[in-house]
C-alpha cells in the first residue's frame, strides 16, 4: 500500500507520500512562520488562506518527488482534526476530492493520533506499549499508549500548555514569533541559579500539569528591571529549566504508576534538546528508554498523517463523501487498530 497524506491543521501546509515496503518517499513543507510573524501569532483567517494556494503545489511536489502517479496511490489520509477549522476544512476539502477523482479511499486522521505515531517513522521503532508525552503548543499530555488506537490519558494541562508557556515568556521578553525555539536558544547562554521559577503542581500527587502561573512568575520577576541581554538569557535559562523539570518529574511519576520502561515524547517541544538530555538521563537510571521522532518531525508535518492513515487504511477504515473535520476531537474515542 502506498498513501498520500496531508496536513493543514494551524500553520503548516504540509504532504506525504508513505509506502508500506518502501517507508517514507517524500515529504514537504512549507511554514507560515513570516505570514504570521507581524501579529505575534496565528491569525486563523489568514492561516487558511494560505493553506489554499499552497497545498495543491506541495502535493505535486510530494508526489513527483516520491516517483509516484495517481495510480500507484492506495488512499489519501488527512488531518481532520483537531485544529483551526477554517485550516482543516482546506485540507480535508482538498483530500477528499482527490481521492474521490481518482477513485480511492480517504482516510481522517487524529492530529495528536499523527504526533503519538511519529516515531514509527525511524529505524528503531517504539515498542508498544508504552507512556508517551506529547509536549507542544497547544497540548501537554501523559497518555498510556497500549496499541495504535488504544489511548488512555493520564494527566492533562488544567490551562496553558508548555509550549504555550515557551511562547508567553518568549513575548515578555520581546523575542520574535515563535517566541519557544528563541527562548530555548537564548537559554544556553544563561547562568544557571540567577532565577527560580515554580514548579507548578509538583507538591501534589497526580499527573495534571498547569503552566499559566510561571508567566506571571516571569512578569513578576522582570517588574522594574532593564531587559539587557544577560537578564533575558538568565529568565530564559530559569524558565526552561522549570518547564523542562516539570515535564520530566511528571513523566517518571507516569512510568511508576504504570510500570511502563519505555517513553515516547513528540509534539514540538520534544525538539527541546534540555527536554531530551534530562529525560534519557532520568529515564535511563530506572532501566528505560525514550524515542522521539526526529526533528523534523517533532512540528506538524504530514509524515507522521501519512502514519497513521496507512495504519489505518490496513485496517480497513474508509471514509464515505463527506468532509470530516473537527475542531474539537477527544483521541481517547478513537477505535484500535493492529499495530504496524
């Protein structure tokens, strides 16, 4: 089997072209980084409307890339959700009228069900089961991963996520958009021990996280001062420090409770190089092992869409002519498939 996938969830405009035999053939991406950068954020209107002039050309380009005509394709696989939905609904538009022109299945994916499956994609795969914590903009979960469909989540955020955190302080301390990759960056210059920020719901049992009060930890911390580069590196180093042992001490706390050994961490904080130091160090003292996706799968691509939907499509799953998409989708009401 051989599917084409495509992702146009928020700002990404992305496609694949994934073979069972052969693995991963192409994939592409384009960002909306600059078109959004002015305003500091996503604008959801403008994000679709990009996501219409790029996402016919990409998948071409996926398509010439991967060798692979109309013809030789199985099915087309597409984020349906959960997301903007303007965004979806250019995406899902666009799939479910190829697949219908050219007479095959479609397949709707999960967006998070794409980021969980991610590490499928490398060489050495992820047993199941096993903990995975998907850390990124708009999520920070610990979910219980038996099978390829069979989740069950753990602990959730009560309020931002950790890569929204990233972003916010990011903005405090006038970096550009996205403010997470630039804070993490400007972290390795700062002195550790100059701040001390909280490590929200530590001092409690259970698997919840909440990161909206370190934003105000920061602005309390900056209050009065010069923002000089040293203090920015300083904040910027006690702030990633607390994210990172927070996620950290919540994951070992899932592995326990669990008895679980293996951790898989994705979404686009799982790029995050201190993240991974500090989870495979403390992971690997209790006799486990982490798996991430490689970075450039860490973000929204259409590579790990492509994953999930020929999982999927093996198992028999076909969508009818209507355009699914969902703003809104919890993952644990997905159905299980067999693992691949």
């Amino acid at each position: 089997m051989r599917i084409l996938a495509i992702e146009s969830s928020c700002d990404e405009s992305a496609a694949a072209v994934l073979d069972e035999n052969r693995g991963l053939l192409a994939h592409e991406l384009y960002s909306q980084i600059e078109l959004h950068r002015a305003y500091g954020g996503v604008v959801p209107e403008l994000a679709s409307r990009d996501h219409v002039r790029k996402l016919l050309p990409l998948v071409r380009r996926a398509l010439a890339r991967a060798g692979t005509a109309p013809g030789d394709l199985s099915g087309v696989a597409y984020t349906a959700g959960p997301g903007l939905i303007g965004a979806l609904l250019t995406g899902a538009a666009l799939a479910r009228s190829l697949a219908y022109a050219l007479n095959l299945p479609a397949v709707a994916v999960h967006h998070l069900e794409g980021h969980l499956l991610a590490p499928l994609l490398e060489p050495d795969p992820p047993p199941f089961p096993h903990l995975a914590l998907l850390v990124s903009g708009g999520h920070t979960q610990l979910i219980e991963v038996s099978a390829i469909g069979r989740y069950r989540i753990l602990g959730d955020t009560r309020d931002d996520a950790a890569g929204e955190a990233f972003d916010k302080t990011a903005k405090l301390l006038g970096l550009p958009y996205p403010g997470g990759p630039e804070l993490a960056r400007l972290a390795r210059h700062g002195a550790p021990g100059a701040f001390h920020f909280p490590r929200p719901m530590l001092d409690r049992p259970g698997l919840e996280f909440s990161f909206s009060g370190l934003k105000t930890a920061v602005l309390h911390a900056l209050r009065g001062r010069e923002l000089d580069a040293t203090l920015k590196a300083n904040v910027a180093r006690a702030v990633e420090e607390a994210i990172v042992d927070t996620l950290a001490a919540k994951a070992l706390r899932a592995l326990e409770s669990t008895g679980l050994a293996t951790l898989v961490v994705s979404g686009g904080v799982s790029a995050n190089q201190r993240l991974r130091e500090t989870l495979a160090e403390a992971v690997g003292r209790r006799g486990g092992r982490v798996y991430y996706p490689r970075t450039e799968f860490c973000t929204d691509n259409a590579a790990m869409i492509a994953v999930a939907g020929l999982a999927r499509l093996k198992a028999g799953e076909r969508l009818g002519l209507d355009i699914a998409a969902r703003a809104q989708w919890p993952i644990e009401s997905l159905a299980p498939v067999a693992s691949l």
